[in-house]
C-alpha cells in the first residue's frame, strides 16, 4: 500500500513538472559506494521527509501544547508569577525547554535520513541539520499562541486537528502549483501556519539534489528556500509580539468588562447590601478604612466583584467590601460557600480584576504596584510539579524567592522538623497522599521574606497532628508577619485569629474578636464544674441545686467528679449566671470551682447564616408576593 502511494505521488509530481520518467526502471537503479543515490529513492525521501516529518513535528507540537495551557488556564502560572516570575521569563525558560526537546527529535530524524543515505544529508549535512532544526524550532510560538484561544484537555487535539488541515492544502498547492497566484496562497496560509514551510524548504532543496544539479556553496545554498526561511524567521519575532500584545489586552480587557458591569449595576448592589442588615461592627470597619488607612497594613475599601449569570443577569460575587487588616496579625476570612471569600483572595493577589474599588498593601494600590506583595497557600496544590519531589519543589520556588543555596536549605530544613515531614519530603509529588501534597504546599509560602502570607484552607486534607503542626508553623511567626486566614475549620480560626470577619451573600455581615462574635451571637452559655468528690450524694446536690436555680439548665456530659451544662443565653444574663454559682461555691454544695463561657464560634457562625438565610429569603417572598400583586392587578384590570 505504501509503495503503491509513493508510486502515485510520484506520477503526480513528475506529470506536473513535466518531467517523463519511467518509474519501474528508476526503482532498479542503484548507485553503489556513492552519497548520491537513485532519483527515485531520493525523491522517495523527498516525499516522506516534505510530507511526514511535519505531522509527526505538529503532534509533538500539541503535545507540548498541553503542558503550556495547563499552567496558562490553571493557577500554575499565576503562582509562579505571584512569587516573583516575570511572564517574559516564563515564556522565555517555555522556549529553551521545549526548543530542547524539538532539537532531540531534529536530529533524530537527521540521523534516520542520514542513515538511510538521503544525498543532501550526506553531502550537504552540516547545513541540512541547521534547516531541519530551524525548521522544527520556529513554528514554537505559533504553538504557544493557540494556549490563548483553547482550553482543558481538548485544546492540544484542536489545535492538532486544525493544523494538519491547513498543512494538506499546503501540501497540495505545493505539489500542483503552476502559477504565482496559487504559490501567493501557499505563501499566505505558511505565514499563518508556520508548519508548511517545512515542506517547501526540504522539497525545494531535495529536488536540486535527486536532480544531480549543483547546489550553490555557501548561504546561497539557502536561495531557492529564500520566501520560506523568511516566513520561518518571521514567525520567531511576530508570534512572541502577538502573544505580549494578546497578554496585555487580555488584562485590559477584563478590567474594562469589569468596571462597566459594575457602573451598569451599582445602584442593585447597594439596594441588596442594604438589605443584608449589616452589623454595626462591619459599619465601623467600614468608617475606619476610610477615616484612618494608615492603621493598616492591608486596607480594602468599598471593593466590589460582579460576575454575569448564563442569563446575563448581575450576581455580587463581592458586594462594596471595606476591611482593614493590622500590621503583624492575623486575620480570619470565615463565610459558607459562595460567599465570596475566594474571589475577594484573588482580588488580592490580582488574579481578578476588581469591579470597583481600591486594595492597598503597606500604603500601595496593587493595581499600579509592580510587584506582589503577597505570597500565598492557594486552596488546590496544582502549583506543584509532580515529577519533582517536595523538596525540589520547595528549593524550585526557593529561586524564586532570589534564595541562596545555603539560606535555602537551611531554611527548608527548620520548616521539615516543624512539621515533621522528613520521611515524606523526598517522595515524588505524584507518590504522595493528599495530606502529606498539602503539607509542602503549606511550607512554600514561609520560604518567601514577604511580609504578607495569605493562607487558603491551608490544613484541608490535613490529619489533627498535622494540622497542629502546622498550627505550630503559623504562630512561630506570629508578629512578625500579617495573615490572611481563608478556613472553614471554625475552631482553627478560633484558636489562631485576631479578629475574624464573616462574609454573607458578598457581604461582610461583621468584624470581630473570636471571644466577642462567640458572646454576641452565641445561643447559650456553656458551664464547666469541677466536684469537691465524686460520691453519689455530692453529684445529686449539686444537680438539685442548678435545676431549681438556674431551671433552663440541660446536663450535657456527666462524669464522677465533673458536670457541664449547657444554658440558653437569653434565659439569663452571664452576670446572674456567675452569681448563681459563686453562692453555691461559698456554701459548699459541692463544687470545688466553676468556669463560665459563650458558646463556640462554630455555634455563632451557624447562627449568622441561619440569620442571613432567613434574611433572604423573606427579601425573596416580598418579591415573589408583589409580582403576584402585579400580575392580580393586571388580570384585573383586562375586561
């Protein structure tokens, strides 16, 4: 079959030229102990290497693709840039890996030809190499520009697809082309698709040599391939301005979209917050960032985020947020899902343009800072390189941060013992459980000397030892750096927060201490006692004493020496509660000593979302019962 293909490609191309061959006769003919070979065999090659070489160049191609819009469309990139890479180094270290491997497979395929005794890669082998190597590596930010136009796992197949149906019509206008109007064609489609050229200058050079004609010496040997070259070469300075310019206006772009669908809708969004009923906390923040921004080390004001449903209609994703966060603390993001807390993060580390609105950092807008001044613990961990091992990974990012060596692995030693990750550091990242992924994920940001670190669940997947390490971890450098907290782990953000703002329907609902938000919007009251013994008798006193002073008191956990209750908190004030059981400490009914607290955060944050639910929803039925009205009004009103 294949020789049968050759024969009629063959025909084909000697018909069109003109040329009359008898091609039973060529095929006997051999040329012993000679670099050049039969006419038939080398226009054979010819064929193969003008017609094959590409499309297997164009799959590699995809493949390389891939790897290039997986770090483009996931965080990949956008962390590495948030840790200090420039886009231009990206691409730029993009090319030298990628042009490396394509320079493998160039001179594979010279040394096939070679070997299989093609005339111009023996005679002219030096030159022939460039050409075939220059030929492979060019068309690379062609491919790089296709990351901005596709996405996910069909991407590399797209672009693989339509590349080799633009490379058939090239291939055949190449091959039949009789006029200039047909080669303006040929010319026009290779300066889209660069892969063509590929064929035009093998073909033209490979047909002087099976033809026994005398190649010009030196770079007029390049003169029949001369408009190709150019298109080749063209392509090494177009692409890359193409890319850059589609960069930027990407950027520009999405901030533009941004603003005008926040001016489109403004006055919704402040009807809705309006509606939330904010807590005078979250309005005192709000009066703060705008009177004293000098308090803060990060200063979020009035910043909103609308994004458009598959309706087109407006959603609030953030909702004019104002919040300020102190130098050297730590600071708790708590809200449900949807709330509005990962698109505020990614606001702050510029990955989503804001709607409107202003975040400074240390006193600098990060729209106009170059630089990031954040480095963060993203929620996923696809930033790491699963070939590498955790400690790779860390001494990778350690270049970013401009480590040297030594501060390097000093430093990943101390995070190592911190949280007990040396049996696991020199796994592959591809070996290792989930737990111990999120565990390098979480050091990364302590290799950094910036002063901000913001943390997005960084324990999710965590086992309870390992989150305590890691607990460990964040309060060894309490003072002397800011957190941002973004948990769902309530009594995490209890155990380590300053202060803690709870985001409702994008929203901030309130500010707070942990200890306040517990007391305001607790539900009950929580006793611990502590029995003088453990007899029989002192237990039933003491509870006969609680049950006919404090009668709303339910027995949560009862042990021999011990007792807890829980108390509703608007069944009795905490004054009168303490009272209560300092008069039964002092007349020795039995207990030894008693604390008396709120209940946990958890219990408060329940009760906020309880709250805003019922909030919207009643805004939901007031809506839903007036359109009712209207439509009544209307049927009414028709005779």
């Amino acid at each position: 079959m294949i020789k049968f293909l050759n024969r009629a490609l063959l025909e084909l191309i000697y018909d069109e030229i003109g040329e009359k061959i008898d091609i039973n006769a060529s095929i006997a003919i051999k040329e012993e102990n000679s670099y050049v070979p039969s006419k038939y065999s080398d226009v054979n090659l010819n064929i193969q290497l003008s017609f094959i070489v590409p499309i297997a160049l164009i799959i590699i191609s995809s493949k390389l693709l891939y790897h290039t819009i997986q770090d483009i469309k996931t965080p990949a990139r956008s962390y590495m840039i948030s840790c200090g890479l420039s886009k231009f180094t990206y691409w730029l270290g993009t090319f030298i890996v990628d042009c490396s491997i394509l320079t493998i497979f160039s001179t594979f395929v010279f040394i096939i030809y070679f070997l299989a005794g093609a005339a111009g890669f023996r005679a002219y082998y030096i030159r022939i190499f460039f050409l075939n190597w220059f030929c492979s590596v060019s068309p690379l930010f062609y491919t790089y520009f296709w990351s901005f136009l596709v996405k996910g796992h069909s991407g590399s197949v797209i672009f693989a697809a339509v590349t080799i149906t633009l490379f058939y019509p090239l291939m055949l206008t190449w091959m039949t082309s009789h006029n200039n109007r047909q080669f303006y064609f040929y010319y026009i489609i290779s300066m889209i698709c660069p892969f063509g050229n590929y064929m035009s200058v093998f073909y033209t050079i490979s047909f002087l040599i099976s033809s026994h004609l005398d190649c010009p010496p030196g770079l007029k040997f390049f003169e029949k391939s001369e408009v190709s070259l150019h298109f080749l070469i063209g392509s090494l300075f177009v692409y890359p301005i193409i890319i850059l310019i589609t960069e930027y206006l990407i950027k520009v772009i999405n901030q533009i979209r941004s603003k005008s669908a926040f001016y489109s809708y403004s006055f919704d969004l402040e009807t809705f917050k309006n509606s939330q009923q904010i807590t005078d906390e979250a309005k005192q923040m709000e009066q703060q960032v705008k009177d004293n921004p000098s308090e803060f080390a990060i200063r979020i004001s009035n910043v909103s985020k609308i994004y458009k449903d598959t309706k087109g209609q407006p959603i609030g994703a953030v909702n004019q947020v104002s919040l300020g966060i102190k130098d050297k603390s730590i600071f708790g993001f708590l809200g449900s899902n949807g709330a509005g807390k990962t698109t505020l993060m990614k606001m702050i580390l510029k990955e989503t343009p804001i709607s409107s609105g202003t975040i400074e950092i240390n006193g600098q807008n990060i729209m106009t800072s170059k630089r990031s001044q954040v480095v963060i613990c993203p929620q996923f961990d696809d930033h790491l390189t699963e070939q590498l091992t955790g400690r790779q990974n860390m001494k990778f990012f350690c270049y970013l941060f401009n480590k040297t060596g030594r501060e390097s692995h000093e430093l990943i030693s101390r995070l190592i013992d911190i949280m007990d990750y040396s049996d696991q550091v020199d796994k592959r990242v591809q070996d290792m459980s989930g737990g111990n992924r999120r565990k390098c994920s979480s050091m990364i940001p302590f290799l950094s000397d910036c002063n901000t670190i913001l943390l997005d669940e960084p324990t999710s997947s965590m086992d309870p030892i390992a989150r305590h390490h890691m607990h460990d971890l964040i309060n060894s450098y309490k003072g002397q750096k800011t957190f941002m907290l973004c948990t769902h782990l309530l009594d995490e953000a209890e155990t380590l927060c300053d202060n803690i703002s709870i985001m409702v329907n994008g929203c901030i609902f309130t500010v707070g201490t942990p200890q306040y938000l517990s007391h305001k919007f607790g539900t009950e009251w929580k006793i611990d006692l502590m029995l003088v013994g453990d007899t029989n008798l002192c237990r039933e006193t003491v509870k006969g004493y609680i049950n006919q002073n404090i009668p709303n008191a339910v027995l949560s956990l009862e042990r021999k020496a011990s007792m807890i209750y829980s108390v509703p908190s608007d069944s009795i004030s905490i004054t009168n509660l303490f009272r209560i059981l300092q008069k039964g400490k002092d007349t020795n009914i039995g207990i030894k000593f008693f604390t008396c607290s709120s209940s946990t955060l958890e219990k408060a944050f329940m009760e906020i979302i309880m709250r805003s639910e019922q909030i919207v929803q009643a805004a939901n039925d007031q809506v839903d019962n007036q359109a009712t009205a209207d439509l009544g009004v209307e049927l009414a009103s028709q005779p």
